[in-house]
C-alpha cells in the first residue's frame, strides 16, 4: 500500500501551532514510508475563508519546510464532485432530501431540551416516515441532504494513537451531508476528499474524535475501505487550557518575526506529543527516519516557551555566520543602525550566537558594535584604575591590532599596576561599549576597530 496522508486546514485566519504540528506529523509519515503528502484547503466556510487566510497557511508551511506533492486542492471548486455523490447515495437508500425548515428544526431542538432530551433530528423527512406522517413537501422549499444513519449497532475504529474506540449509532442523528445551497458540510466533504484522493491514513487533531464515527458511515455506505485513523492530542498552555492567543503568539508566522529559526521550531513542535527516547535536539532528516505513530502519545501536550527558546539557541549557535548576519541586519536598521558602517556583521554574529536565543536579542547585542554615541555613565573607579586605563590607551596606540595581542596588552597593564583584571576590565567594557556586560574585551576591541576604542577612550579618560 502507497501511503498517502493529507493536511486539510480551512483558511480561516493563521497557521496555527496546533495546526502545524498535524501537519508536520502528517508530512513526516509520509516522507517516512515513501508516501506522498497531499494539501487541501477547506474553504467552504464562506463568511470566514479568505485569500489571506490561505496565504498565511501556505507561507508558514513553506517557511516551516513541510513541502506537499499535490495541491493545494479546494474545496469550494468541487461542488459538482459533491452533489455527485450525494446523489448516489439518495439513489442507494443511504440518503435523502430533507425539507424541514430552520425554524422548525430549532423548535424541534427547544422541545428536546425543554423535556430533558439530546437535541438531535428526528429523522422525519426519511422517506418512509414522511409518507407515514403525510408530509408535503413545501412550495419552493430547497432541501438539504441528509445521510439515514444505522439506528442501532456502532461505529468504532482502531485508532493508530489512541486504540480502540466506538461510539453507538443510537447516539447520532441524520447527517446534513449537502446544505440547501449546494455546499457541503465538514463530515460529508471529508470523506469524499479523501476517497478522492486516495488518502490511506488520516493524522489529525483528537478534537476531530467525534467526528469520525460519522465519516465511516458515509465510508462504508460508498462501499470504500476506512482508511486508518491517528488522533494526535492536543496542544495546551502552560496553565491546563487548550493553546489560544493568551499564552502568547500561536501562529508559525508569529514566531518568524519574533526571531525563531524554522528548523527549531519544527524541531519543538516535533517533540510535543511524540518522542524519540530523551533526544530533544535532531535535524529534519533524523525525525523523518524516527518519526513513527506508536510513539505519539495519548495525552494533551503542553506548549513550553522557554524550551522552545532554549532549542532555538542551540540552532542559532549552529546556523553559519552568513545566514545569520542575513537575519540581524535588517533587524539592526529597525534599531537605528547603519551595519556597513562597523566591523564585519559576520564576525559580530560569530562572537555574539551563542549568548542569544532568537534574532532580535541577537541583534540586540550586535548593536554595541554599530552604536554612535557611547554613555559610559560617571566614573566610578579611582586615580590608580584611571592611571591603569590612560596606559592601556597609550600601549594599544602601537599594539598589533588582533586578539591575542590586545589580550596581552591588558594583562601587561594588569601586572603593572598590581590591580586585578576585573578592576580594569569593568570599566574598560564601560569606556568601550556603554555596556558593563560584553563577550571577551579583548574580542569586543578587535572587533570595534583601533580608530573607535582609542576614540572612546580619548573622549572619556582625558575628561578626568
């Protein structure tokens, strides 16, 4: 068997973290077994879908690296292909036109609860009982179609996630499979794209649970085999409740323009709800090769900011210095800065990456180096750390302008004087930088350039 797995969104706003992680546990399998990966987009939501919307989902795909081999397909330019089945169903006896009104059917449902009952359908327009109840149908009434669901026995599945499971047929109602306008309803469209598209299995959010039961009724009423079923759990804040905009951001993009690397995101999203012994830091291709059903758990994940913080620093520290430097400069002209005019952005990413967890804090610490004007606050050092500086400016006037040198031009004024390094490094970084926390002082002024560090110092030390 062929395996063929799909992501089915409907383009309703972003691609969100929960949507993303379906996707990519269902792109995974499939690259996984040598399968295919289909996209289709849900669109029959016409008052919420938009174009932005679909944009949005298939940017953050791509930005995330889940590529699809066929698609996107939409839904909304496959009307024919419904009603064709619909019709072949009412032609079998699995289903039939329903010509109850909506006032009538929510009367029907305040009468249910009024009497302590499930509101559901009453199942009054199948043919046999409307006839028994002397039904006419209405002038110009547009029916919907709805599906004769099994009145007794059950639907249950072997779900590739969570086991077992059925549900009784004596707790569904008649489905609406086509609306009275031609467009069909989630349950009945599903199916019909997956048949269509020869989908094998079908990895999605657990929220989707009750909703299966009735897809393999519509399955089984076509004569088509149930392709296997994997409920994956969901995602939940830090504080127990399902992921929503309150925890923070929750769209792929959102986490793009905060200075999150796509691989490391997709490495987190890998990790929740499925694992591979204690490993937490792998590449695409390793999960790929690892990914498989039986590890996914059962139970709801829970979204961790700062692990996925921490996995985005080891990813920053081991993304080359080029893309790196492509990522903070614009960040650094949001900060006022003009890169060109500084040291290298290459070797300023090189020293800083691994003291940063996203691109902005990155560029945060870059901008020491491209930053004007320099504040070192009021001096706060005595006459003999002052006397230590004044020579440290006039030995590095001369000294060989690389870090090994200007290391040993600060250790040279540091046995001179009978101070400790930290007395002189502290206000050094001060004079330098503006800053009392850098990397290396003795790589921070390489970097700054001999013009800048004598410049800063001559601006500050000759005032004392």
């Amino acid at each position: 068997m062929k395996v063929r797995t799909r992501f089915a969104p409907s383009p309703t706003g972003y691609l969100h973290i929960g949507g993303a992680r379906t996707a990519l546990f269902s792109w995974a399998y499939a690259r996984r077994h040598g399968g295919q990966f289909i996209l289709r987009i849900e669109d029959t939501d016409l008052e919420r879908s938009t174009r932005e919307s679909v944009q949005a989902i298939l940017d953050g795909m791509r930005w995330l690296g889940i590529d699809w081999d066929e698609g996107p397909f939409f839904q909304m330019q496959r009307l024919a292909r419904y009603k064709e089945v619909a019709e072949q169903l009412i032609a079998a006896g699995h289903a039939y036109y329903d010509y109850m009104s909506r006032e009538d059917l929510e009367l029907l449902r305040k009468q249910q609860i009024e009497k302590g009952e499930k509101p559901r359908y009453d199942g009054r327009w199948r043919p046999e009982r409307a006839k028994a109840l002397g039904l006419k149908i209405p002038a110009d009434a547009k029916p919907v179609v709805r599906f004769r669901t099994p009145e007794t026995g059950e639907a249950g599945w072997n779900d590739l996630v969570k086991g077992l499971i059925s549900f009784p047929n004596s707790e569904l109602d008649d489905l609406v499979l086509l609306r009275a306008d031609g467009v069909p309803t989630y349950n009945f469209g599903v199916v019909v794209d997956d048949l269509d598209m020869e989908i094998t299995h079908v990895i999605r959010g657990d929220d989707h649970v009750n909703n299966t039961p009735r897809q393999i009724h519509i399955f089984k009423a076509l004569g088509k085999e149930l392709p296997h079923f994997a409920h994956v759990p969901m995602i939940l804040g830090a504080d127990g409740e399902r992921l929503s905009k309150r925890h923070g951001a929750t769209s792929v993009i959102e986490y793009r323009n905060l200075g999150y690397l796509p691989e490391a995101l997709m490495n987190y999203l890998a990790r929740l709800g499925w694992s591979h012994g204690d490993d937490e830091v792998f590449d695409k291709k390793t999960f790929i090769q690892w990914f498989d059903l039986a590890h996914v758990s059962r139970s709801a994940a829970q979204f961790n900011p700062e692990k996925l913080a921490w996995i985005n620093q080891q990813y920053i520290k081991s993304a080359s210095d080029a893309r790196l430097a492509a990522l903070v400069e614009p960040e650094l002209r949001k900060r006022g800065a003009q890169p060109g005019g500084g040291p290298a952005l290459e070797k300023v990413v090189s020293l800083l990456k691994d003291r940063a967890n996203s691109v902005p804090q990155l560029a945060d610490e870059a901008m020491l180096f491209y930053e004007v004007d320099v504040n070192p606050g009021t001096p706060d050092w005595d006459e003999p750390v002052g006397a230590a500086l004044r020579m440290l400016k006039a030995r590095l006037t001369s000294a060989k302008w690389e870090r090994a040198a200007l290391s040993e031009a600060i250790k040279d004024v540091v046995r001179s004087s009978g101070l400790k390094m930290p007395q002189i490094a502290m206000p050094l970084r001060r004079l330098v930088t503006g800053r009392t926390q850098t990397p290396s002082i003795d790589a921070v002024l390489e970097l700054l350039g001999r013009e800048t560090v004598l410049q800063r110092l001559t601006a500050h030390l000759d005032e004392d």
